[in-house]
C-alpha cells in the first residue's frame, strides 16, 4: 500500500483527525489513519497509517504501516512498514520488511520475520 503511493482515504475505515484525543482498543479489518492522538492498542488485518502530528501510546499491530508520528508502544507489522523522517518510535518492532528515513528516531529491538516461517518449515522437512 504505502511504497511511494500517497494514502487513500477513500479506503480507511477509521480516521482519527488531528483535534482528536482518544483512549481505548481499536480491533478491525479495515485501514486505519491517525492524525490526532490514541492510548490504548491497535490491530487490523489491514493497513494503518500515523501522520507526522500524530501521538500514539499502544502496541500496534497491522498487517502494512506507515508512521509519520510519535509512538510509544511496540509493533507488529505483518509485510511492510516505512518509517519516515518525522517518526519517533520508542517500543520494539516486529516486521516482514522495513525501511527508514534518514532523520527518524528509533529506540528499541527490532526482529525482521519475513521468511522466518519458511525457513523453519523447510528445516522441517529435512
């Protein structure tokens, strides 16, 4: 979803603005943008998306993420997750694949996991 494409917005189920202050546990299917501000925990089978002004306390997990904001909580990110130069990530994170821009900040372990399965089950087979 994100690789050099904008967000769609036509797309989101859920979008918390900029003026937003909200606490509580978001569980869905559908994409997820946030602007404004979160406390409490995150999971979608889809996409979300933190703005460069937003501010989130929770672990996230998604299945594709692009973070822009502050976040203080750890990641689960299923494929890809892009963090840009505005992001500040203090948890750990867990990602299939993941790049970031110079000038983000990042304090925490990250583990990349895509093929982990895979390679465990073709030690199986053996």
């Amino acid at each position: 979803m994100f690789k050099k494409e904008e967000v769609n917005i036509k797309n989101a189920q859920t979008i918390i603005g900029p003026s937003i202050k909200v606490k509580g546990n978001f569980f869905g299917d559908g994409d997820i943008i946030i602007e404004g501000t979160l406390e409490g925990s995150i999971k979608t089978s889809n996409n979300l998306f933190a703005g460069s002004k937003s501010k989130i306390k929770a672990d996230i997990e998604a299945k594709q993420a692009k973070i822009s904001g502050e976040i203080h909580g750890n990641l689960i990110i299923e494929n890809y997750l892009e963090i840009t130069s505005s992001a500040k990530i203090f948890g750990d994170i867990q990602a299939g694949s993941i790049s970031i821009e110079n000038g983000a900040m990042f304090t925490g372990n990250c583990s990349m996991n895509k093929g982990l399965k895979e390679t465990k089950d073709n030690k199986d087979q053996k």
